[in-house]
C-alpha cells in the first residue's frame, strides 16, 4: 500500500474526478450483491490512471458511477466540485454532454453517421462550434484524416476505436473514460490507442481514467489503481507490465 | 423435449417482447384480413338492403307469370315453407292524385314496412299510408275515402288505420293486407315472396312450386339473393362496379398486411439469426433446429391467428350500432366461417415460414459468420445490382401493365368493356408498383428526405440527427415507409374515387332535377296559357320557368334528339352544370349548348357549326358549349327560345319548372298543391316532385359514403397498427444506439424528440410516396369504372390525409422513444 491521495473532497486538490465512501449494491435482501463497498478514490488532473481488478472487482460498476451513467446506492462522486450523486437525469445529461468523453471496448458508434459525423456528435449535441484548429490537430494526430467520410462500417476495428477516441476528445472533456478500449482490437491496433490515450494525457494535458484487465494496457497508464471484492486494493505509480502483474497475482492469491 | 424448442420457449419466458413482436405482425396481418373479409359482408349486404325491395330473409320469389290465389295457399301448405307472403299493388284515383296500394304482412321477417303510428291493417279496406303521403295527400290517421278502385268494381271506403316507414317513401303510397288490394275484383298476384323452414332444401320446394302451379303463362321461381341482387342491379348500375371496388379492397388489403408483416419479421429475422447461429455453433444440428422452430411457429401461428380473427369479430359487430349512432342504418357481417379457418391457416402459414426462414439462412452461412453479421439491419446502404435490376424490371412491368388498362379504357360512356377486367389489371399494376417499391425504397428515401429533412436540418442537432438517422439507415426507412404508403396510397384512391363520383352525381343531378318540381304532359302536350301565370302568382312557388321540349330532331347522324329552351339564367342550380369546354353563359340566338356525347358523336368541340333538322325545318347553329353528360331535362341540346320556334316547335310551354318558396317537407307539400291547383283545368299534366329524386340520388351517395367511410377506416387502422408496429421494433432494434446516444450527453427529451422526428420522418416519406403512386391509380380507376366521371382532386382532403398520416406515424413513435428514454444508458448499452 502507497501513500494516500490528496484529500479528494479538497476542491483545490488535483482531483478532475473522485469517488467519496462510494457504494453500489444491486439487488436486495439475500441477493443483494455489493458491487462497490465504500470506495474513495481521487483521479488526478492530466494524467492516464488505469483501474485494475479481477473479473467483479467492481472496476466497471466505479467507472459507471464515476461518469454519471449509473447511480451510486450511497457516497459521493465529485466532478469537479459537484456531486453527482445528488443530481437530476438533466444536469447529469449535460455533464456528460460537457464535461465527460468515453471510448467504449465495442466503439459504440453510430452506423448511419460518417467518422466525422461521429466525431463531432457530442458538440452538435451541445449546440457548441467545434474547435477547428483543434479538431484537425486531432484527427491528424489520430491519422484520421482520409477516413472522415466512411461509415463506421467501412472502418477496420483500430480505425473505428480511433474515431470513437477523437469523439471522446473533440469536446476537451474534463474527465474521458475508457472502457477496455483494447479488448476487441488486434495487438498493433490496440498498442496504437494506448499510446494515443497516453498521448493526449502526456501533450493535451487530459484526464483520463481506463478500466481495463490487461497488464499490458495498463503499463501505459501513469497510475494504475488495484480493485478487489469492490474495494480499493492498492495503486501503482508509474507501472510497467510485471510489477501490474505482480500485483494482479498477489491479489488473486489474497482471496 | 426438444433441446432447441426448450431454449427457444426459454428465450419466449426471458423475453416476451421478441416473441410479441414476432407474434404482432401475424397478429395484424390476420386482423386486418378478417377485418376486410367483414367489411366486404357488411358492405355487401347494406348496398342490397338499401337497393333492393326484398328483405333478407326471403329464399324463393315465385313472380313474373299468373299466379292466383290459391296458388298461394298451395304454396303456403307446400313442406318447407314457413312464410309465404303475396305482393301486389293497385292504383285507386283519389282526389290529390292516384294512390298505390301495396300488399305488405306489416310485421315478421318478410315484412317490407315499418309501423310509426296507429296499427297495421287487419282488415279488407284498412290501409297504413306513408309519412310523406300523409302530407301530399292528405290522408290522416283515422280519415275515411270513398274512392273507386277501378274496373267496374263498386266504389269502397278506405279507413286510414296508420302510418308505415317504408324504404323508398314516393308520396303517394299505402299498404294493406291482401283483400284491400283485392278490392278492385282482380284475382291474381303480382308476386309471392317465400321463407323457408330453416334446414328446408331449397330446390325441392322449387321443383315442387313449378310443377303445382302451371297456368297459362308459368311464373318463374328464383332464389332470394339472386332477386335481390337483380334488383339491387336494376336501381343503380353502379352495384356491380361497386362490389368489384370492395373485393379490390380485399386483395389490396391482404396485400397490406403481408408488407406489414413482411417488413416486421425482417428486423425479427435479424435478432433470430444471431440467435440461431450461436445454437448451430455449439451443436444443434440442422433437423433438430428446423422442427423445434417448425413447432413454435405454428403454435404462435395458430394463437395470434385465431386473437387476429376474435378482434376483428368484435370490430366488425361494433360498427353497425356505433354506426347508426350516426344515423347510417348498416348491416351486421354475420360470422363468415370458411374465411375464418382461412385466416387462422395463414396466419399459420406465415409464422411457420418466417421463423423457418432465418433457421435455413443460419444453416447456409457459417456460425462465426452470423454471429458477427451486425445486429442492426438497417446500418447497409443502398441496393446491390441483381436487387436494383429486379426494381426496375418492376417498375417497368407496373408500367407496361398500367399502359394496357390505358389503352383498353372506354372511350364513351356506351362502350362496352369489362371494368372487372380492367380494375383487376389496375390492382396487378398496382401491387407491381408496391413490390418495385419496396425493392428500390433505399434508394428513393434519399430524394425526399432530402428536401423534408432540409427545414428539420436548421433545428439543430436534434433534427440533424433525426434526419441522419433516417437517411443512414435508408433499409430500414424504406421498410417503414412503405408501409405508410401503402395506406396513403389506399386512402388517396377511396377520396379519388369518392370525390369523382360525388361531382358525377352532383352535375347528372343538375341536369337531371334543376328545380324542385317539373310539371308536364306526354309529348305533345301544351300548357294552356294561363297556368304559368297562374303558377307565378302563388306565393308557395319561386322561380316558376315555363319551358318547350321537343322530340323528333335530327343532328347530323343522331336520331331523335331532345331540345329544350329552358332559361339558364332563371334557375340558378343550371349554373352548376359540369362544362366540357365553352360557356353556358354565352347561349344566345344562332347558338346551342350540346351534350357531350353528341358532340363527340358529330365530331364537334366549342366553336363548330351543327345542323339541327325537324319536320322537314332546319337551322345551322355555333356550340357555345359542350357539357359532360345530357343537356338539362334530358336532352341533348340547349337552345335559344327563337332557333326552337325556326325548328316549328309551337310558342306555347310543355311544360313548367319550379321550386317551393318554403324549406323542407312542408314547403315541399305546398308548393306541391300549388302547381296541381294552377293546372287543375288540364287533367291529362301532372306534376312530378324533382326533389324528391334528388333526395334519392343523395341517398344512394350518403350509401356510398358510408362503404367509402369503413374503408377509410378500415386503411387508417392498417397504416396505424403497421407503422406503429414497425416503428416499435425499429425502437427495440436500436436500444443500443439510444444508450450511446444517451452516454455522449443527450437528453432524455432529446432523445424522445429525435426518435419521434424520426418516426414522423418515415410517416413524410411515406406519404410522398403513396400520394405519388396513389392519385394516378386512382384516376386510373375512376376512368374504368365510369368514363364520364371527372377526374378530381380533392387538394384539402389529400392535405389532410398527409398531415393526419404524419402526426399518427410520429405517435406511433411516441410511446417506443418513451420507452428507449427511459432506458438507463447503461442497461442500454449491455444490450445485443
């Protein structure tokens, strides 16, 4: 166990986002399945954090929470000063819209729209004018820009991940989360994104926050935080592949 | 049990959406064709009962030879009859005018009349009168005539005992029993209608009438349902066309609903597919697969088949109380049985064909390649070659069959030609038109959408989306939209047709009964001079226009034509006369306005010369106009009172038109007593109420609109449940598509208002589409059934049908894109 986070109810700590006593129980009575069992946990401003954990740690159910799509049974969730647990369906819809990205292990695009289309959609969303000078930056960077005009169908599996990471980008969100953004890529294609993720953490300053089971994804991350049986279980600071593993098997054999 | 039938009921208990679903599109499919076998009963049997005189009930009418009393009592012991019931009438003269006495049992089955008020006659000399005869005649309930019946028969007394509703009210009508009209001393029957015992064989008591009774001339013995469709027939020679229209509506209708069901079992087909690959990749072979959903499919078949047929039992036994809560008398649709197990059988059939379909596309591919074919459906753009080849040759046999119905079109309303023959080849092209629609729909939902999603594109993103979405899954939009246009393109045909009969009506009722009375002799007979000045004095009488006719005239090759000078500017109805081409207005000395088929028979138009000859006299007169059907007062030619005189027609008028200066029935009486009191010196004129067969030919049209209203409703129903069934599963079909949508950050109402744009969008689309394909075929269809009808188009009744189709697909929307808002983004995007 390493040294402890800033206080994260601290508004100006570090923390783009953090989870306060955080729990989530689903179901109820002798079925009731504590999925998170009080977890505080603060993500910093700018950097690649990877969350890790066996299959039901809890990594999917924090980062669901963490980004306003599910609720949380009781605790808090501080996006930037503001609790989400305590907000309506509206403000938590504009937060996401504004001030919340995600890439997805499935891509999640939308087949009827074309990559820019897609790239572009949490913007029209918020009404907002993209970033021009920005947004082509991006789409270099993330070597794109042959491929604005194909549908998602048209794309290989690396080049649609890639447009669902510029959609996850264009709005410069506060906070993006990634969902094993490489579990349904090719190694090259999936070694290609992270360094992308890592990327933007390292030279656009953003906050990123991956879930994701692989030790190899995760030595992309700056910070990596162990999960287990829904609590927190230790973290990693600047990792590589076997100290991740180390860690994992240590885990595994705690229980 | 069958290891895949046990996952599949499995599936049917986690899901019973899915299975709903599947079941829904069969469900509608044997709903609505139930539903059309019913409204065909319905219409059918109300077009009989209000055009024929013989009540249902009546198996056999012995008429048309000498038939005597006994003759009836024969026929009333024959075995097998439970009813026999004499019809026959007199005219007794009256001092009003001449009164019919009309045989009538005044109650039970066969009974023609209504009772209102008093009782029915019981007795010899005892009659019931009709309302309108009470008025016209003056015979009160209670009052006592001597009249003579006729013949040298002694005068009777005749007590007025009631008043009785009849169906066809002519004013100068009663009814009694037997010896009433028997009264003048004739012992013969005009007709005897029959009601058998239920279970009676039919024709054994036929056989057994013609041979009991042979007098001199032999009368004929015919079945109920053939007289009273020979009657039907003879009161409007529309029935045949209008019952061909009705089974026309029976085709397209099933047509419908195959497309409805079609088009829901293709996103099914995609959910199945999945499904149905995983079990062949862990083993279920391809027999054990086929039976198992063999099996389900006939269940679901066979339970939403028989809910279908129960729904639309109950529908069709609603409508003729809901109906004649309105005032429309219609007739109940019976329960038709064969056509019962024939929709359960299809429906069946259906089922068990769709659900085997994927289960053989499955078996062909390879499991790892289904399983990775996309979830959504609709995500392909445009056709492949073979599908746009296939298209076209569609489209273009539609048009080459369209084309023949065009050249085989009568080109008079004398030619003779087989409107069956003609609709059925209307219908083929027609249901061609629909498939070529559905095969090249993803391409032509790009045009439209292009320019309905322009103003919805400056709504923001919403509408952006909205239009986007349609347009990038132009399959699926198609599949909606077609069907959507298959209700415009029905309700497009039925006010097509509706509104071109109702104008044809409206102007042959014009020139038919341009003012309210006509009062007139045989040919021949002049007015003397004072009665139309008699006539204008009377202040229950306006308008009164004396007027010539004339027989006898010869224009160019067409015999015996009629002229009449009748004022065009005296009776303001004229002005409503449908013109071909020129202007009634312009009528003036040397000049005529012609019917249209004389001019096409004299090979004329506006502006040509016609000679007009009569006893030896001619003249050469310009046609100011050309009209659609007759000249007024059946003729073919309109002329100037001076050019009738060249003809050597006499100065003095035959006869007289003229309207009640009071409104209703009332006014209609007195303006009635009126016109008998100017003529009275001149027994041999009498006085015709024109209005009154103005008021029938309005009864025959309100008949029509009621057939006209069922289908109607009938279509709208099919387009609401199809689209709204369709749109639910494209809602269903695309859960995960809402929750990414709802994860990037849009709203919850955002979300609701994109799908329902989108609905509504499909609903635009569709009506683009019907209303292109469905005006022509429907002017099509009125050029076969009449060729005289004019070819409208009700602008406002279109733009209506448009809008109200737009707001029900866009509701149709509304409760699925509730439902998919409400879906938690993460539920959502868990989905397959």
């Amino acid at each position: 166990m390493q040294r402890q986070s800033s206080p994260v109810t601290d508004r100006d700590s570090l923390a783009a986002v953090a989870a306060v006593d955080l729990v989530k129980v689903y179901g109820a009575g002798d079925t009731a399945v504590r999925a998170l069992d009080g977890v505080t946990v603060g993500f910093e401003r700018g950097r690649f954090t990877a969350i890790m954990g066996p299959s039901g740690s809890g990594k999917s159910t924090l980062m669901h929470c963490l980004a306003g799509l599910d609720t949380a049974t009781s605790g808090q969730v501080l996006l930037g000063g503001t609790d989400l647990t305590k907000q309506p369906d509206k403000v938590l819809t504009k937060a996401r819209r504004e001030r919340i990205g995600f890439v997805f292990q499935s891509f999640n695009l939308l087949p009827q729209l074309t990559a820019a289309a897609n790239i572009t959609l949490p913007l029209d969303l918020a009404g907002r004018k993209p970033d021009t000078a920005f947004q082509d930056k991006l789409i270099g960077t993330l070597g794109l820009s042959g491929r604005l005009g194909h549908l998602p169908a048209e794309l290989s599996g690396g080049q649609q991940q890639r447009v669902a990471l510029a959609r996850a980008l264009v709005s410069r969100p506060e906070v993006v989360f990634a969902d094993e953004p490489t579990g349904n890529l090719d190694s090259r294609s999936g070694a290609e994104v992270l360094a992308l993720l890592r990327d933007s953490a390292r030279e656009l300053g953003q906050t990123i926050v991956m879930v994701t089971h692989d030790p190899g994804a995760a030595a992309y991350a700056d910070r990596v935080v162990m999960l287990a049986d829904g609590r927190l279980a230790g973290e990693i600071h600047q990792p590589d592949i076997a100290a991740v593993t180390d860690a994992l098997q240590s885990l595994a054999a705690g229980r | 049990m069958n290891p895949v039938l046990r996952t599949q009921l499995a599936g049917v208990g986690k899901r019973p959406a899915r299975l709903l679903l599947t079941g829904l599109a069969v469900l509608v499919a044997s709903f609505v064709v139930y539903a059309t076998v019913l409204a065909q009963q319905i219409t059918e049997r109300s077009v009989l009962n209000g055009l024929s005189g013989t009540p249902e009930a009546v198996d056999l009418v012995v008429q048309n030879g000498s038939i005597k009393k006994s003759d009836l009592d024969t026929i009333s012991k024959l075995p097998g009859v439970a009813e026999a019931v004499p019809r026959t009438s007199i005219g007794v003269r009256m001092p009003a005018g001449d009164l019919v006495i009309a045989t009538d049992p005044g109650s039970g089955p066969l009974s023609t009349v209504k009772l209102t008020e008093g009782r029915y006659p019981a007795a010899a000399g005892e009659i019931a009168v009709t309302p309108r005869t009470v008025e016209r005649m003056a015979l009160t309930v209670g009052s006592k005539h001597t009249v003579s019946p006729g013949g040298d028969a002694k005068p009777v007394t005749l007590t007025v005992v009631g008043v009785v509703q009849p169906r066809d009210d002519i004013g100068f009508l009663s009814y009694g029993l037997l010896p009433t009209a028997s009264l003048a001393g004739y012992d013969w029957i005009e007709r005897v209608d029959i009601r058998l015992d239920s279970g009676a064989d039919a024709t054994a008591v036929r056989q057994e009438i013609s041979s009991r009774i042979r007098g001199e001339s032999p009368p004929e013995v015919a079945t109920g349902a053939d007289t009273r469709l020979a009657e039907a027939r003879e009161a409007a020679e529309q029935v045949d066309q209008v019952f061909i229209v009705v089974k026309v509506f029976v085709a397209v209708a099933v047509m419908a609903a195959g497309l409805i069901a079609a088009s829901t079992f293709r996103i099914v087909f995609a959910q199945r597919m999945r499904q149905l690959a995983l079990l062949r990749a862990v083993g279920a072979g391809r027999g054990t697969m086929a039976r198992a959903l063999a099996a389900e499919g006939a269940l679901t078949g066979l339970v939403v088949g028989v809910t279908g047929v129960l729904a639309a039992l109950a529908v069709g036994h609603l409508i003729p109380p809901a109906l004649s809560a309105f005032g429309f008398e219609v007739s109940s649709p019976g329960f038709p049985l064969a056509e019962a197990a024939g929709t359960v059988a299809l429906a069946v059939l259906i089922t068990v064909v769709a659900v085997l379909a994927p289960a053989l596309s499955a078996a062909r591919v390879a499991p790892l390649e289904a399983l990775r074919s996309a979830s959504t459906t609709g995500a392909k753009q445009g056709v492949g070659r073979l599908r746009a080849v296939t298209g076209i040759l569609l489209a273009l046999a539609a048009a080459g069959v369209a084309y023949q119905v065009w050249t085989g079109l009568p080109k008079t309303p004398d030619d003779e030609v087989d409107a069956q023959n003609l609709l059925l080849g209307i219908v083929a092209s027609g249901g061609l038109a629909f498939v070529a629609l559905i095969t090249l729909g993803p391409v032509l939902v790009r045009p439209v959408l292009t320019l309905a999603g322009w103003p919805l594109r400056r709504l923001g993103p919403v509408g952006r989306l909205a239009v986007g979405g349609v347009g990038g899954s132009a399959r699926r939009a198609a599949a909606v939209s077609v069907v959507v246009a298959l209700g415009v393109t029905l309700l497009t045909g039925v006010l097509v047709c509706g509104d071109s009969i109702r104008v044809l009506a409206e102007r042959e009722t014009i020139a038919a009964a341009p003012a309210d009375f006509e009062l007139k002799g045989n040919t021949g007979t002049v007015l003397n001079d004072d009665v139309a000045e008699r006539a204008r004095q009377s202040t229950e009488l306006t308008r009164v226009t004396p007027y010539r006719w004339a027989a006898g005239i010869t224009i160019g090759d067409f015999q015996d034509a009629g002229a009449t000078d009748v004022s065009m500017t005296a009776l303001p109805r004229l002005a409503g006369l449908d013109t071909v081409s020129g202007d009634v207005t312009d009528l003036a000395p040397g000049k005529a306005i012609i019917a249209g088929y004389l001019a096409e028979n004299a090979g004329v138009t506006t502006g040509g010369q016609i000679t007009l000859k009569r006893e030896g006299k001619e003249v050469r007169l310009t046609v100011a106009a050309v009209l659609g059907g007759q000249t007024p007062l059946h003729t073919e030619a309109l002329l100037d009172p001076s050019d009738l005189t060249k003809l050597g027609v006499p100065a003095a008028p035959t006869g007289v038109l003229a309207d009640a200066a009071g409104a209703g029935e009332e006014g209609r009486t007195a303006g009635l007593q009126a016109l008998r009191a100017a003529a009275s010196a001149q027994p041999d004129i009498s006085v015709e109420v024109l209005a009154d067969q103005r008021d029938q030919i309005n009864d025959a049209l309100a008949t029509l609109m009621v057939i006209a209203l069922a289908l109607i409703g009938l279509t709208v129903l099919i387009a609401i449940v199809g689209v709204g069934a369709t749109t639910a599963l494209s809602v269903v079909e695309r859960v995960r598509e809402s929750g990414l949508l709802r994860a990037v950050g849009m709203s919850r109402g955002g979300l609701h208002a994109m799908l329902t744009t989108e609905s509504a969008l499909y609903g635009v689309i569709g009506a683009v589409l019907g209303l292109v394909l469905g005006v022509p075929y429907a002017w099509l269809a009125v050029a076969a059934l009449a060729n005289d009808a004019p070819l409208t188009f009700p602008v406002w009744q279109l733009v209506a049908v448009f809008l109200v189709l737009v707001a029900l697909t866009a509701l149709a929307g509304v409760l699925p894109a509730r439902r998919a808002a409400r879906v938690s983004p993460v539920t959502a995007l868990g989905t397959d």
